[in-house]
C-alpha cells in the first residue's frame, strides 16, 4: 500500500474512536438528564463508530498493513443542552465526511482499487450519518428547550420515528 495512505488511513482511526468516545459521553450525559431515548441511540451511535474503526482495521490487517491505534482525547463531560449536543456530533461526521473524501481521493492518486472499493462504504455512511444528525438538530431545534418538546423528541427518538435515526443494524466486521 501507498506509504501516505497508509498513515492517512491510520490517522482517520483517530476520528472514529474520538467520535465513540464522544458519543458514549454523549450518552451518558443524556441519561443523567432523563432521556433515556436518545441516551439509548447515542450508545448505538458510540458502538456503530467503533465498527467503523474496525472496518478499516480489518482492511489493513487483510492487507498485511501495519495498524497504530490512536490516543484519543478526553471527551467533553457536560453539554449545555441537547441542541448543543447535536450540533457538536453534526460537526463531528462534517469533519469525518471530509476525512473519508481526503482518503478517497488519496486511494484514487494512488490506483488502489481495494481501498477505493472500502472506502465507497464510508462515503455512503457518512451522508446517511450527516443527514440523520441534521434532521434531528431541526426535530430538536422545532422542539425548543422545554421538557415537553425534549420528552417529545426523546419518545420520537426511542421510536425511530427520525429520518434516518432508526436502530441502526450495521454489521460490524470481525
Ligand atoms: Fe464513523
Ligand atoms: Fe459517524
């Protein structure tokens, strides 16, 4: 494999735990403020992007790729609301989005169809995954901050009644 895909794709690990972790913290958080739907869909949130760094694992190991696993920062513990917090994890697969592009990009430069063909899942995911966090930052900013709208939008969430945030059945690779 091309030396600097090589490192660009190990360096995207970095971006897929920090999202698990994140949204584990997330998660946490939403539960200890009594909306146990959306904590419940975050959690799945944090599991689906430890599949993803798995995807890309494994593709390396199949390749007989060396793989660096990441140190990964500390994650905010406090949120000063649930639109906050959802706009931080729509920035968060933005941000992920671009890094998928990058690669793409870099596996075309270097002619190498496997990694194209991986990464092809990437591209699809992250437009599903910005589009489900938009649609619920607008459920949620239609909702407003009172405890009527957030249970509303808790029960929506526990429900799958979300474009796109229904419970999500990705395999993870093993
Ligand atoms: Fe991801
Ligand atoms: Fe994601």
């Amino acid at each position: 494999m091309n030396t600097d895909l090589l490192a660009d794709l190990n360096e995207h690990l970095r971006l897929e735990f920090r999202a698990a972790h994140e949204y584990l913290a997330m998660s946490i958080w939403l539960s200890a403020h009594d909306l146990p739907g959306f904590s419940v869909w975050m959690r799945q949130q944090s599991t689906d992007e430890l599949g993803h760094a798995n995807r890309v694992i494994e593709h390396l190991l199949d390749r007989d790729q060396a793989v660096k696993l990441p140190a990964i920062p500390e994650p905010p513990a406090d949120w000063p609301d649930a639109v906050a917090l959802v706009a931080h994890v729509l920035r968060n697969e933005q941000e992920v989005t671009a890094s998928i592009t990058a690669l793409y990009e870099a596996a075309e430069g270097a002619g190498d169809r496997g990694a194209q063909i991986m990464l092809q899942w990437f591209v699809n995911e992250q437009m599903e995954e910005e589009s489900s966090a938009r649609a619920l930052l607008g459920r949620l900013k239609l909702a407003g901050s009172t405890g009527l709208g957030l249970l509303l939008v808790d029960q929506e969430l526990a429900a799958g009644k979300i474009p796109g945030t229904a419970s999500s059945s990705e395999s993870v690779p093993v």
